[in-house]
C-alpha cells in the first residue's frame, strides 16, 4: 500500500487503477490539473485502498504515447503532461505529471467550455463556475481584472488629481526621513494611466476597477467584515464592524480594529516605557494588505478578519493566482492578480515588492517566538492564521501591567515636571498657528505618556476618549508644529516628541 503523500501534497494527486472505460472521468483530473497548480494522476494504485496494482502485461512506452495522444486529442488548449515510468513494490507504474497552463482555460473539445473547464477545490475535480471561468479567461490572456475598464463610469479629471495627491500624500506620510520623503515623485494622470488604474479606449481616458476600488468602491463586495469572538470559535461576537469605503482605507481601519483588541503590553527601559503588542503589529498589516491587494474582485464574498483567543486570521476570495502554490508562495514568489493595484498599494508603500508578504510574515512571527504561522487554501478562498500565546500570555501579560502601573505611578508622582516640561512645546505651537483648544489636547496626551514614548493615532483617539478624525488633527497639529517625529519599524504612524 502506498499514500498519496509519498508523490507530494496529496490535494494534488489522484491515484488511478486503470484507464476508466469514460475518458471523461481520466480527463477531467487532467484539465483540472491545468487549470489550477498542477498535479499528477498516478496509473496503476487503487483510490480507495492505495493498494499497489501496476499496469500488468502492458507496454509502459506504449501505454505512455496511448495516454499522450488521448490527452492532445481530447483537451484544448492542448495539454502536454511528462509521463514517467517508475517501480513501486515491484511493480511497474505510470506517473502522469501535468503543469499548470499558462493558455487557460482548459477543456474538452467535445463539449462546451461553460461544462467541461474543472478546477481543483480541496483535494477534487469539479466544474468551473461562470466566475471563476471568467477568471481563468483573463489568466490565459494574461489581462488583470483591475485594469479593465469600469463600463458605465465616466472620466472625472478632478476626481483623478484629487486621487493624485492622496496617494502621493500617503506615500509622504509613510516615509521615515525627510531624504525619503523628498524622493517621493508626484503621481499624475500619466502615472494612473501607466498603473493601469485609467485605460485609454481610442484617445480618451476612461477608470478602470481599480480606479473605482480607490475612490468611490461601488463594487459592494469589496469590504472587509472584522470580528472578535469570544473563545475558540465562531459563535459569540464580543464586537463587529464593517469597513467599506476606498480600499487603502478599509486597510488602516481593519488594521486598527485588530490593534484595539489584541493585548498591549509594556516594556521599561530606565526611565522610559515602551508599548508592546502581543503580535508583530507589522505582520498584522501585512496579512491586511495581501488579502486586499491579491483577492478575486470577481467573487461576491468579502476580506475578513476574525480575532479568537487563540489566533488571528484574515481570510479573502480567491485562490493563489496562476497557478502557484502553497509551498513556491511561501518562498517569495507571486503572480499578480491585481496588477493595477499592487502598483498602487506599492507606491503609497501600503505593499512591498510583489512576493515578500508571506516571508515577511513567517519572519516576524519567528522574530516574536510565536508558532508559525499558517497559511491555507480553504474552498475558493485563502486563509492566513497567526497564533496567539495563549499558555504564556497570561503570564506575560498578567506581569506586563505591574510595569505599566509602575510607570504611571512615576509620572503620577511628578506632575509638576510634566506639567512644566510641556512649556517648551507652547510656544512653538502658538507660532504655528495652532488653537488653544488643540494645545490643551496636545498637552493632555503629553501627560499620558511624555518622553521616549512611542504613540499613534489609536492612542490618542484612547487618550482624547474622541474620533479617529479628530486624532487625525491632533495628528497634524503635532506634525505641523514638528515637535514630534517619525518612529520607524513599529509599523506606520508611530511617532515620539522631539526632545527640546
């Protein structure tokens, strides 16, 4: 007896006594190969049992071209499997190898394309839906979904410069230095054109998907659902929100969800206190980022995030594009879906370069000493799952607000030298032409944390007990008066005061 795993993922391998009597039954496996990432159908093992049978009397060379020739003939695109010959238990078999197709999609030249194109879902051949089918048709015509045009949306030139600046604006804001950030070259109207995010139809210029996706989203789909349920499982929602909106929007915003609601701890170095979230904050945006930027905006289903009390996960639709694999995925490589909005994503500096998000991910969970994490192909879509400490945790985190209490109790212990510390920003914010009534919110979050402390818009929003708007302007006040500065690799938007 053998197992499916000793060929590879076994998902992908499909054991076969015989040629069934119904070619159609053989073919299906093979087109389905083709049109997903690949596989092989084993000749000569039975299915159920894995018992080893061979091929008996049978020429293996001739039962090679005979299954050759009945593949070329039966499927288009033309599909050309590797046919090898091998020795298990004594007994000779057949090893029919197929590749994924780069001319998708593949099916039966007998019968239609809408009822015999199969694609591989958990481990089985079944037919491929109208979406989906629509999908492997871009593939094979190597078009990204993003780029074509947005039918029944007109050109808006206004709209587009507004779009512009943001982006250009939010690549600015996730600089560190003031070198990077003058090194930021202006996005134009060419530059959208060039991204794919406007097309030309004749000499006119017209949005595309990711146009829209960007500015107004009225792709209804095209959201994400974020959850924290109480336990292990999906059952009782402790708090819910759903994000919509343009898509580097919905990114942050989820992004903070899960900040709110993962355990924050503290660490003091001398004098100073330094929050710590229990997850690589920059793996959190990271699994974000990638289920926005390479989700199938074909498919009606949305990006979710979902907090337990013993993992994260952040799931979308669509499986890995192209034909590639869990285990090539893992080791940095990427075929685009969305090519329009990486380069988007990639310029606000919301993604890296294609292919670094599951390495990243892996590294900085590995960096945290947290389990590895997991990433999954579960029916249509794609799942990421990083694990929570839950078994030391609660020690962690139980000793983490001894530290914390300590630290406030300093700060509490010295009013007057925070009080009278906060003097040397007033000015300088006066002169800046910042409000009174922004200057006492100022002041307020330098009392909640003072020097060497690394904050963002979440812990004013906290701290001010107010809007995410209104952090925002406290924000900017801060930034205008330039009396704090950029802290870089704690994630985006983490700034410090500037010592006087």
């Amino acid at each position: 007896m053998v197992e499916k795993e000793y060929f590879g993922e076994d998902k992908n391998v499909e054991f076969k006594r015989e040629i069934p009597s119904k070619h159609e039954k053989f073919l299906k496996d093979i087109i389905a190969f083709s049109n997903s990432t690949g596989g092989q159908v084993i000749l000569g093992v039975e299915d159920e049992t894995g018992i080893v049978y061979g091929i008996g009397e049978q020429s293996p060379f001739k039962l090679s071209d005979s299954i050759s020739n009945m593949i070329s003939d039966a499927c288009t695109p033309q599909i050309e499997p590797d046919i090898t010959i091998e020795t298990l238990e004594d007994k000779t078999i057949l090893v029919i190898d197929v590749a994924p197709g780069k001319f998708r999609p593949y099916y039966l030249l007998s019968k239609e394309k809408e009822t015999s194109t199969y694609i591989r879902i958990n481990g089985t051949s079944r037919p491929a839906d109208a979406r989906k089918l629509q999908e492997l048709e871009l593939e094979g015509q190597n078009i990204s979904y993003d780029s074509l045009q947005e039918i029944g949306c007109e050109y808006d030139e206004e709209k587009a410069l507004d779009l512009c600046k943001t982006m250009k604006q939010i690549a600015i804001d996730s600089c560190d230095t003031e070198e990077e950030k003058r090194a930021i070259k202006d996005m134009t109207l060419e530059k959208l054109h060039d991204f794919g995010i406007l097309c030309k139809v004749g000499r006119n210029l017209y949005p595309t998907h990711a146009f829209d996706l960007l500015t107004d989203n009225r792709n209804k789909a095209s959201k994400i659902q974020c959850a924290l349920f109480k336990g292990n499982v999906r059952d009782i929602f402790i708090d819910k929100k759903e994000f919509d909106g343009p898509i580097y929007e919905q990114v942050d915003e989820a992004y903070h969800f899960v900040l709110r609601h993962i355990n924050m701890g503290a660490e003091v170095e001398g004098e100073y206190r330094k929050d710590v979230y229990e997850l690589p904050i920059a793996a959190i945006r990271e699994m974000i980022a990638n289920a926005v930027l390479h989700r199938s905006y074909l498919d009606k289903s949305c990006v979710q995030v979902s907090i337990f009390d013993d993992r994260l996960e952040v799931s979308s639709p669509g499986m890995l594009y192209g034909g590639l694999d869990l285990q090539t995925a893992k080791m940095g490589k990427s075929n685009c879906r969305n090519e329009a909005i990486a380069e988007a994503f990639h310029y606000m500096h919301i993604a890296e370069a294609w292919g670094t998000g599951l390495p990243r991910i892996i590294n900085r969970c590995k960096a945290y000493g947290l389990p590895d994490p997991l990433f999954e192909e579960f029916g249509d879509g794609f799942k990421a799952t990083v694990y929570r400490k839950v078994g030391n945790d609660s020690e962690k985190v139980g000793n983490t607000p001894q530290k914390v209490g300590n630290a406030q109790q300093n700060i509490g212990n010295e009013p007057e030298k925070v009080g009278n510390d906060f003097e040397k920003y007033t000015d300088i914010l006066k002169k800046s032409g910042i409000s009174d009534v922004f200057i006492r919110n100022i002041e307020q979050v330098y009392c909640e944390c003072g020097m060497g402390v690394v904050f963002g818009q979440t812990n004013v929003m906290v701290w001010l007990n107010c809007s995410k708007a209104k952090a925002t302007n406290v924000m900017n006040a801060m930034k205008k008066a330039e009396i704090v500065k950029k802290v870089s690799g704690l994630g985006p938007g983490k700034y410090e005061f500037v010592e006087m």
